[in-house]
C-alpha cells in the first residue's frame, strides 16, 4: 500500500493483539516527578542546603523505584525493552570511557586521574540507567511525569525566588526582563535563570509542539513549559528549538527512503560542522569572523585560548582522556571555572580526531538508522529533532555536562518506542535481552506489494476477518 505524504504519523497496520502493561500508580508519578526536580535543585534554591550528592541519590530512588515496581508487579517486558535501548544510548559515553581509560593506561597515568576522568561518565550512566526505571514504571507516560518534574522544579525555584524578595519586586523583574526580550538582566531575572532545566524544557516544549499532538494535558505542558523556557531566556535555544521542530515537520512530509537518506545527509553535514569548528577556532579564524559580525564571546576567546597547547587538528591526535579539560581549566582560571562552553572543542580535545568522528558517527547517524530499523521512523525522526536542537548547543554551550537536557534528550525515544509497541506491535512481548524489536515504520514502504507478497497480504486479510467474524 502506497503511502502519501502527510500521513507519516499514522499506522496502517492490521488490527493487533494489544498486550497493555500496568502503569505505576500515580502516587509513583509523583514521586518520580519529585526525584527528577530535586535533582536539578541544588545550588537554586535557598530555602533549603541540599547535599553535593542529591542529584545522583534522586537518580538512584528512580531506579530503585523501577526495580520494586517489577518486583511488585511481576510485568517484565518493558525491562528489556528499555535496557535495550539505553545502552544504544549509552554507546557514546562508553565509548568515551573505554577509550579514556585505555589513553590513561598506555601513558601510565596516576590512578588519581584516572578514578576522576572515569566517575564523570559514571555519573552520566547513572542517569542514563535511572531512565530504565522511569520506562519501566510509566512506559510512554514517563514524558508526561518528567515534564512535571521540570515545572515542578522551575515552580519551586520562582516561589523560592518570591520569598526572598516578595512577590511584586518578583513579578517585576520578570515582566522588564521579559519585555527587553532577555537583554536587560536584573537580581530577579538572574536568580530566575536556571540554564540546566531550560534546556530540557526547550526539549519537551519540542516534543509537545511538534510529536506530542493528541497526548493527555498537551496544552497544559505546553503552556507551562512556554513560560518557564521564557523565564529562563537562553538565546541560543531559539534558533535550536526552530531547527528541530522544522526538522520533524519537513520528515511528516516525506517518504520513508528520502527521510533516511535526507537524515543521513544531515548527520554527515553535522560531523563536518563539528570539524570545521574545530579548524576554524584552531587557526583563529572563528574569532575573527564573530569580532566582524559584532558577536560578543562572552570570554570564550580567552577559555579557548588555553586549550591551544593541548590538542592538534590532526588525524594523529588521539586526545588527553574525558574530564582532562576541565582539570585544565581548573588550574589556569582564577575564578575556578572548569567548563570550556563548547563540547564540540572539549570533545575533540579529549578524544583526539579519530575517536571524536567515531562519537559523531554513533550520535548523529547510527542511533537515528537504528532506531528507524528496530523501532519506527516516528521515533526516529524526534530523536533527530532533538539531536539538531542539542548540537545547536553543542557549538557554544557545555550542553553535555548539564543532567536535565540530557534526561529529555534520551528519554523521548525510549517512552515513544515502548508506547508504540505497546499501542500494537505484532508479538508484542517476550524479546531476549539485546534483540531487535520492531513496530510498523512511521511510512510504510513505498512499492505496493506485488505477486505472491499481494497474495499473501490478501490471505491474512482473510485470515484475521474471518477469526474476528467467529469471535
């Protein structure tokens, strides 16, 4: 059967089996969504001196969480499913880690530094790890409750914000930041901008706006989350948010061969990028063209600067180890920053080249070809929305050092992939631990079926009404 353009999003698939799972009660929501906000509160709010490890504790409750509810429950299909596909998105970090650790090795680095440079990963694939938990208890819905994490979050900062200067100087610093469009910054404004959940808001406020039509509360989320990315004004995050979102809409609008091929194109476009970027700041040519544009660095020139001894644009060049940058950085600034604001640079500088467009490889072609194959094009294509609006960051921004753009990022294709299989994949179930599992593609292929394929379809056309008509 021939698809047109413009009905991607629908399934045209034989009537399916449904196997459900059971949701975690709401109470669990809510804890969850607790979990997720308390672990982006520390160092916003006032109210209260939460520990260093809070955020890694939160992660750890989720998972946890996740485990007691299988065990409560006894439904382990969405275990495999999920852990399936987050080590597919675990791949970039390990290979990172496994890489490090043999840098390390064969230079006899200091156990001390190589401890260091590890737990960073670590720390990610906690989080990482915690999403299992979060797919094991709500499947699809894990989007829904992280999104109220979030609000929850921002709303609790602002009311923390309120108490200490009272409600009117509150709402009058945000209505003058506001209306100076983010260029006028006050004591409200900055305590209000909280750059670690807004790029995770920017991220669900795209799923919603764009994939997320027809979910429960769509307006609600959308309304709350449009506020709080407002409040928080990160401008790159507007150009980013119009990349991904014009992104999914183009793939609504095309046939499964060209969205593969279109995307694919993208990724390769995106690893030169990512490379000429590199070239551009390593000859000096990146400031020049930003010093004519009028583009204010804001002290990148001088971060940059420092790396310059450390790293070559060369295919010889085989990197320092994840986490070096930052303890570079920690040595040279006076003022105790040790983030670069380019994971583009710190990755290419930690990795060294050849590594760096293998990572590149792995995130912005083989995730988005596998999840096609194994899962659908829908899920697909939101990955790759998002992926754009994250590289955007990636450029100028320590994107990848922040938990909660990292949350939404990976979890989005997790829910939507176990949601679709659970809505009626054929065999929906038992899947080994590794497998590949398929839904219907978000396009069905363009060649209609032809000779014994035609007769085929037929006969299990005739099959499944003849067993309905029995029933």
């Amino acid at each position: 059967m021939r698809s047109a353009p413009g009905e991607l999003g629908r399934k045209n698939r034989l009537p399916a089996v449904k196997r459900q799972q059971q949701n975690a009660p709401t109470l669990w929501g809510l804890a969850y969504a607790g979990c997720i906000a308390l672990s982006t509160l520390r160092g916003y709010f006032h109210l209260v001196e939460l520990p260093w490890f809070v955020t890694q504790f939160s992660y750890a409750a989720i998972l946890l969480m996740g485990a007691v509810w299988v065990f409560y429950s006894g439904q382990t299909d969405r275990v495999n499913r999920s852990v399936n596909l987050m080590l597919l998105q675990m791949l970039p970090n390990l290979i990172a880690l496994g890489w490090s650790i043999a840098l390390w090795v064969a230079r006899q680095e200091p156990l001390s530094l190589i401890l260091r440079g590890s737990s960073l990963i670590l720390y990610q694939l906690l989080l990482l790890a915690m999403l299992i938990g979060a797919g094991v208890l709500f499947g699809e819905g894990a989007i829904e409750w992280t999104s109220a994490g979030f609000i929850l979050a921002n709303s609790l900062i602002l009311l923390d914000v309120m108490r200490l200067n009272g409600v009117g100087a509150t709402i009058s610093g945000m209505v003058t930041f506001l209306a100076s469009a983010g260029s006028q910054d006050n004591a409200i404004s900055l305590q209000l901008e909280v750059q670690d959940v807004t790029f995770g808001i920017a991220i669900l406020l795209l799923y919603y706006l764009a994939a997320g039509r027809g979910k429960p509360r769509r307006w609600f989320h959308v309304a709350a989350l449009a506020f709080y990315f407002l409040l928080g004004f990160k401008r790159i995050l507007f150009p980013a948010l119009a990349l991904g979102g014009g992104y999914f809409l183009l793939m609504e609008h095309m046939r499964e061969k060209a969205q593969k091929k279109v995307t694919v194109a993208i990724g390769l476009i995106l690893m030169a990028v990512s490379l000429g970027y590199v070239v551009l700041i390593r000859t000096g040519l990146w400031f020049e063209i930003c010093e004519q544009l009028g583009i204010d660095l804001m002290g990148r020139k001088r971060l940059y600067g420092y790396m310059e001894s450390y790293y070559d644009v060369s295919p010889t060049y085989l990197g320092l180890g994840n986490g070096m940058v930052s303890t570079v950085l920690e040595a040279l600034e006076k003022t105790g920053n040790r983030r670069l604001h380019s994971d583009v640079l710190r990755l290419y500088v930690e990795l060294g080249m050849p590594v760096f467009l293998l990572w590149c490889t792995v995130t912005f072609i083989y995730t988005y070809t596998h999840l096609s194959k194994k899962y659908s094009m829908r899920v697909a294509a939101v990955y790759m929305a998002v992926t754009l609006l994250m590289f955007v960051t990636f450029l100028t921004d320590n994107t990848l050092e922040k938990y909660c753009p990292e949350i939404a990022w990976h979890l989005l294709p997790m829910a939507m992939a176990l949601g679709e299989m659970e809505a009626g994949a054929d065999g929906a179930g038992e899947y080994p631990l590794l497998t590949g599992e398929r839904t219907k593609k978000w396009a069905e292929n363009n060649d209609p079926p032809r000779g014994p394929e035609k007769a085929a379809q037929a006969l299990r056309h005739f099959r499944m009404e003849t067993w309905a008509d029995r029933r």
